[in-house]
C-alpha cells in the first residue's frame, strides 16, 4: 500500500528482537529472550546477552519473516537500535543489521531504542497523537519526553539520577526474597498488602523538576528489612511490597501528569516494561481522567523491548525523509534523544 516495508532490529539489553512493519501496521513481532539466563544473577549480565544475541539473531529473522508470510527480499529499509544500550549487545545488532543491508542493497537505519519505545504505541492505538507526553520506564530507563514529532522533534524533561525504575523494582524484590525480575512478583504481592500499613519517602517528589530518584526509597525498604529483623516487627512482604510500589508510582505518575499540563499536551503515553505494572495503569488513568488527559498504554507485550518498536520508529523517520546511515555506523551505549 505504498508504505516500505521495514524490517526493525533490537537488542539493546537482553532480548533479541525482529520486526516486520509496514506504516502502522505490525506484520510481525519475534522476541528471543535471555532473561533466564540472568537470572541467578538478579541483573542482566553484558556478556551473556551479547553471546544470546549472537546465538538468537538469524533464528528470530527468520521467524519474523516466516510469521509475516515475507521473503527477505521483500524488505525495502533496516532499521536497527544504534543505542542506547549495552555496547556488545548493540554491536551483534548493529552488525547484523549491515550485513542485512549490504546483502540486499537495501538502507540501513541507525534509531534510538527511547524513540521507539514511543513509536510503537501507533502499532496499537494508530498513528501518534502529537504533541505528547511519554514516560518510558523499564529496566533500564525512566524518561520523561516532551514529543512534537517521534523522528524531528523530541525533547528531554526528565530522567533517573540513579536508578530505573524497573531497576528498583528488581532490587527491592531481592531485598524481599522474591525472584527476577521483580516487577511480577512484587505487583502480584502488592495486591494482598495494605499499601497504607507503610510509607515510604517519594524521591524528588515537589522538587519541580521532572527528574526521579529511586535510590533513597530502595535504602528506605533496606533499612525497614533491617529493622524488621531486629525487633522481630517485620511488616508482612505483601504490606513493603505495596507501600514500596505507592511510592513508585505516585512519583512516576504525579511527574508525568504535571508534565502534561505545564505544556498543554493533552495525550500521554506510558511505555516499557514497568507500564505492564497493574497499579501504574491504574494510577495513570485515574490521574488523566481527573486531569482530562488521554492515556495511551501499548499491550505489555509491545511495552517491552521487541524488533517491532524499531521498525515503527524506522518506519517514522523514512517517511520524514531522513537520509539512511552510512554502512559504518556506529553504536552510542548513551545515546541521547
Ligand atoms: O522493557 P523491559 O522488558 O526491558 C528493559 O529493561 O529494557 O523492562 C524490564 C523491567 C524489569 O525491571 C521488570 O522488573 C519490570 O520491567 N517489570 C515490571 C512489571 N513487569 C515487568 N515492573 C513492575 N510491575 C510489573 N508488572
Ligand atoms: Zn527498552
């Protein structure tokens, strides 16, 4: 229908991602994931997700291709995530994604991995409302963007001092004796807690900025595990649980909202894989409704990172008519947006 078919790379952490899509239209979304192989190490461990990836690459390829009923040959554009990102994960992605291009003679490229957390919303909800508000939290980012346009226009209004929030996520439920990733298992004991029995501090909550802090809280649930030992008080897991995640999403969604009405922007997109979290979603909406602001949030699957993301944003910034990269592109572990 006029639209490149675009294939998408990813593997900026530890999921090996192939996508196929045409315009708004997802053809297919194939994820291999090492996370299991991280797991004993509660964090994703550099070395092995390069190695996975290199293992996961053409597999995925060809499934993504398979699943939409594609030849390679049909691909008019390679989109690949040049960061940010792990450096070795990046670089299986990127070179895969040249040898792509160089074989088909096809253009190649080079996307931020943040850009296309936003951009894949389109594949679900059609194309994006702009201007927009986007709050990107996952493992490995906690981004507050201000978007006029996903491939021009893009503007950073906050971000972690420390760490993500999926990170503290994934902290908090060692500290609780519950497995990684910690998101699941945490949201699924939050429900059987009083989120009020606790408090917990909300890091830089009020300070004006749209910055966020997570250290100082995951220190605070240290220190009451502590205590709790000691004294023989120990509030129920259920109970730190919730009053850790109020905390959490009290701050994401406050920030995220007032951003919206500082700027005027009536429609906030919420993605990642920390957007999967129940309480989250249903902060934020009662939030935007009160607020009159329209939240989009993509189905889990597509929150977190996948191949389809990157050839949505792709997808993007051929229509903006954006040169292609150079075969020699290199990859930026902090790309900026
Ligand atoms: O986007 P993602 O799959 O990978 C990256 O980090 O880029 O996000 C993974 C993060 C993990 O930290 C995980 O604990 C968190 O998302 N997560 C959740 C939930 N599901 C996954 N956090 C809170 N609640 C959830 N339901
Ligand atoms: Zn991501």
């Amino acid at each position: 229908d006029g639209h490149p078919l675009v294939l998408g790379i990813e593997t900026s952490c530890d999921e090996t991602g192939v996508g196929l899509v045409r315009g708004c239209e997802l053809l297919s979304d194939e994820v291999a994931s090492s996370v299991e192989q991280h797991a004993r190490f509660g964090g994703v461990v550099p070395e092995v997700a390069s190695r996975a990836h290199l293992e996961a690459m053409s597999p995925t390829v060809e499934r993504a291709l398979d699943s939409a009923g594609a030849r390679l040959e049909d691909v008019d554009a390679i989109a690949v995530t040049a960061g940010p990102g792990l450096a070795g994960a990046l670089l299986v992605g990127v070179s895969a994604a040249k040898a792509y291009a160089l074989a088909l003679d096809k253009p190649l490229y080079g996307v931020n991995h943040l850009l296309g957390h936003v951009a894949v919303d389109q594949l679900e909800h059609g194309p994006l409302p702009t201007p927009c508000v986007a709050l990107l939290v996952s493992g490995g980012h906690t981004s507050l963007l201000l978007v006029r346009d996903v491939a021009t226009d893009v503007r950073l209004l906050g971000d972690t001092v420390d760490d993500a929030a999926g990170e503290a996520y994934d902290k908090v439920a060692r500290l609780l004796g519950l497995p990684y990733p910690g998101g699941p298992p945490i949201d699924r004991a939050a429900r059987e807690g009083d989120p009020l029995a606790l408090r917990f501090p909300r890091g830089k909550l009020g300070d004006g900025s749209y910055d966020f802090s997570f250290s100082g809280l995951k220190t605070a649930v240290a220190r009451q595990v502590e205590d709790g030992q000691s004294n023989g008080l120990q509030p129920s897991v259920p109970d730190i649980a919730g009053a850790f995640q109020e905390s959490v999403v009290d701050v994401l969604t406050r920030k995220a909202v007032d951003a919206c009405v500082e700027y005027g922007v009536g429609h906030l997109v919420i993605s990642g894989g920390v957007a999967a979290n129940s309480r989250l979603r249903d902060l934020a909406g009662q939030r935007c409704a009160e607020t009159g602001v329209e939240l989009r949030i993509p189905r889990p699957r597509l929150c977190t990172d996948n191949g389809a993301m990157i050839a949505a944003l792709g997808a993007d910034i051929v229509a903006a008519g954006f040169p292609p990269s150079p075969l020699d592109l290199a990859t930026d572990t902090s790309l900026p947006v």
